[in-house]
C-alpha cells in the first residue's frame, strides 16, 4: 500500500480526480475524515505546509504539494512530476504609486515565506528586514508595519482590493508529485507505475 500525504482544499481534490480517472473508482473522503483508504492506497489529508514533513518523515510514501512551499520548506525530497495543477505565483507587492527603493539601506519585507524572500532579495544584494506573518499580509504596507510584502498570487483581486500591485514574480508555482528517497528505493515499482500512469492522464488533459 501506498501512503499519499494531499493538502486539504482545491489541490486534494484535483488530484484525486486524477487517481480516479486511472483506476476508475471513487476516492471521497468521508466527512471530516482525514484518512482515505481505497484502492491499495492510503491518502492522508494535511495542512499543506505540512505535506513535506509527512513524506520526509516516510508517514506518506509520496505526497502532492506546491513548488512554494517546496522551495519555503527545502527539504530532501525527490520531485517527481509537475501536476499542472495549483497554479498561481509568489510575487513582490507594494502599495499603489509607490516603487521599491533599491538604494534604500534595508527593505522591510512581510511574508509568511521568509526563506523564499530572503534568498530572492540576497540575490539582488539588498539588506531586508523579514517579518514573518501568518496571514492578512496585504495590511502590513498600509501600516507601516514593511516597506514591500511577498506573498501568494492567483488572480491579483486581493491585492487591488487592498491599495497594492505586484511589481515583482519570484516564482511560478503549482503542484508537484513528492516522494520520500527512502520509499523510492524500496517501493520503486509501485511509486513509478503510479508516475507513469499520471503522466499519462496529464498529457491527455493538456
């Protein structure tokens, strides 16, 4: 059996319609249940910052996350495949009629992704100032609280709404196919079976 760590929402979702499309059954997760069982396989429903650890740990065998996190968490997992799905983009925003002071001595920035930010800003030789937040992080430049935010972006609505524009892309993100090292050694058949068959159902939806 096969352990697969999903993040809860729009992603789980997606990809089960993929396993679905495969082996032709149904994986519905009873209500408010987080375990799944189906099918020789055995799903498990996690925060999605979580899903790495699961699978580091070897809890999952495999798991589906986005490259934002994976890049945020850098943990020693193999990639295996790009979903297709998920997709959105981690940006640089600011407020209206403003720009980024690059010759500013120290760029207060808010993120709930400080690794991502901190290497992207170390990449441009800038002294930054990372407050970390956990979430409403459009509030912070209309505060005072950081000069610019980093932060996940679908449509861009929730930063107009909110007096900022992107001004920056860091990353195009969407969800990958994850797989602990130790569990693809020892389950290699079963984990690249299942690789090849959603390949298949990607590359027919494309």
């Amino acid at each position: 059996m096969l352990t697969v760590a999903l993040p809860k929402g729009r992603i789980a979702e997606e990809t089960l319609e993929i396993f679905e499309k495969i082996f032709g059954t149904a994986f519905r997760f009873d209500d408010r249940k987080l375990i799944l069982e189906a099918d020789g396989f055995r799903f498990l429903l996690v925060r999605n910052q979580d899903v790495p650890a699961y699978v580091l740990h070897q809890s999952a065998d495999i798991g589906v996350v986005g490259l934002d996190v994976l890049e945020e968490k850098d943990e020693d997992l193999l990639r295996l495949l790009d979903l297709g799905i998920g997709k959105c983009k981690v940006c640089v925003g600011i407020q209206e009629g403003k720009e980024i002071d690059y010759s500013a001595p120290e760029l207060k920035v808010a993120t709930k992704m400080t690794n991502i930010a901190q290497k992207y800003f170390s990449k441009k030789a800038m002294a930054v100032d990372i407050i970390k937040l956990y979430g409403s992080i459009e509030l912070a430049p209309l505060v005072g609280l950081s000069d610019v935010i980093v932060d996940i972006v679908e449509t861009g609505s929730t930063m107009k709404q909110n007096g900022l524009k992107v001004v920056e892309t860091i990353l195009d993100s969407s969800a990958y196919l994850i797989a602990n090292k130790n569990s693809f050694i020892e389950k290699k058949e079963e984990i690249t079976s299942l690789y090849h068959k959603i390949n298949e159902v990607i590359q027919r939806s494309c």
